[in-house]
C-alpha cells in the first residue's frame, strides 16, 4: 500500500512538473511566434494587430521590403556589425590572454586581482555609463563607432573566469614538454594551448558578440548622429520618430526585429556544440 501510495505521488508530480514546463514553453514561445506572425504581416492595415485573424490577412515580405527602402536599416546593419565584430576581437583577445595568465601564471597579488575582477564584473555595466560618456566626450569620441568598441571591450578582463576554468583542466606537462624543448612561453599559447581551446574560444566569441549587437543603453547614451545608428538604436527612433510611428510601422519594427534575432539565432546554433562544451569545461574550480 506504501509503495502505490508512493508510486502514486511520484507520478503525480511528474505530470505536474510536465504541466508546469510546458506552460512556461507556450509562454516563452508566444511572443517569438507573434514577432514572426507580425513581421510577415501584409494588410492595408500595417499597425498593431487588432485581430490575429482579420478577414484581409495576407502574408509576405513587404514588411521587410519597407523596413530596407524606407528606412536606414541597411546602414545601421553594417555599423551594428562593424561594432560588433571588433569588439568581439578585442574582448575574446583579452579575455584569452587575461585568463591563460592568471591560470599560468603565480605571482603574489595573482588571487587579489582575480578577486577584485570577480567583484567588478559583478557590477551591471551601465552604472559607469554617465562617467564613461564624459570621458568619451572629453576626449572627443562621442558620436563615433569607435567609442562603442572601447566601451564593449574595456571590460572585457572582467569575464575571465570561465576561460580560466577551462585553461585549468589542460594539462601543464604539455606545456613543459614544449618548453624543455626549446619552445617560447608565446609559442606555446599559439601552437598548443590555442587549438585545444577551441570550444572555449567559440563560447567567447559568442558571448563577445552578442553583448554589443543587442546593446541599447550604451547606444543611446553615447550616439546622436543618425548616420552612426546601431539597429537597436535605429529601430527605437523609427518606432518612436512620430506621434503615430509606432501604430504605423509595428509590423516594420517586427521584421527588423526578425533580422536582427534570426542573425544571432542562426550564429549561435551554427556554434552551439562547442558552445556547451565551452561552458561546461570552463565551469571548474580553479
């Protein structure tokens, strides 16, 4: 009787647990699908949706054909990605060298400073962003792409951690190997150490990316010229450019938002098998 009784409850709460995941998946998925719906939206009616189902529903690509004619997202594309791909550079660089250093490395403030790293990057980035903008205006980069990337990438030292962990799990003896036989300290992180950590390098280079193609606050804060627009910033000002943009270019702001997530989507499941393996190789004591 104590057994079924058991038995019983087990099932029970799986099927609750079944029940309660598949609840939250349709509510995560609803507003992708409804996104997707939008952007491929083509009624005389081009605003909000009223009706999911009006009775002059037709689907095509006219949303995306607007979005490219009648706007600057093809500009503020190529400078989304111009920031995007040299911040990633510059941070996975930095991240790569900091992390092979203090995994290497002993030297007497080797833990402070892995310490204080840890703590700093715990801080959002955001509530540097008034003194960051001055000091780029001092020095005059703001309205410049330039600006972003430093911005994007001068914290990169702080993400260490987790390329760290996984320099830790390769083995030293290679290394010593390679020294004993008369290699460079710079020559080992090059020939040896860089191709065993591709995953890891792949998980940067995601993360790295992504920062900086989705950022808006930073974007806004530091971006007046609209020639310089990100597409976050770019699809914000559209939207928002009238008293009446938002109800009139809706769909449009949806099939922006359709490329810019369906770049990212498509990146990272191109990545996704050494993206797991990144993070879970990185995720040791070290």
């Amino acid at each position: 009787m104590t057994k079924s009784f058991t038995k019983i409850r087990k099932r029970a709460g799986n099927i609750a647990s079944y029940v309660l995941l598949a609840t939250l998946g349709v509510l995560w998925v609803l507003p992708i699908c409804y996104l997707i719906y939008t952007a491929f939206r083509v009624t005389p009616s081009t605003g909000i949706i009223n009706s999911l189902f009006p009775s002059n529903l037709k689907l095509g690509i006219g949303n995306f054909t607007r979005l490219f004619k009648d706007t600057d997202f093809g500009q503020w594309l190529i400078n989304t990605l111009i920031v995007s791909v040299s911040s990633c550079a510059l941070t996975t660089l930095f991240i790569l060298m900091v992390s092979y250093a203090l995994s290497r490395m002993r030297f007497r403030l080797r833990k402070p400073i892995m310490n204080v790293l840890l703590v700093l990057g715990m801080f959002p980035g955001f509530m540097s962003m008034i003194a960051v903008y001055f000091i780029l205006k001092a020095m005059g980069l703001t309205d410049s792409l330039l600006a972003l990337v430093l911005v994007y990438s001068g914290s990169a030292a702080l993400s260490y951690y987790i390329c760290k962990g996984f320099f830790d799990t390769i083995p030293r003896a290679m290394e010593e190997a390679c020294i004993l036989d008369g290699a460079s300290q710079p020559i080992v992180f090059l020939k040896i150490i860089l191709p065993l950590a591709k995953p890891i390098i792949v998980y940067t280079v995601l993360t790295s990316f992504i920062s900086p193609w989705c950022d808006f606050i930073f974007v806004n804060t530091i971006i007046s010229d609209r020639a310089k627009y990100t597409v976050s910033l770019g699809l914000y000002k559209m939207i928002n450019a009238e008293k009446n943009s938002f109800n009139d270019n809706f769909t449009v702001f949806c099939a922006g938002a359709f490329v810019v997530g369906g770049i990212i989507v498509t990146l990272f499941m191109s990545m996704q098998r050494y993206y797991v393996e990144g993070v879970t190789s990185g995720a040791v004591k070290g």
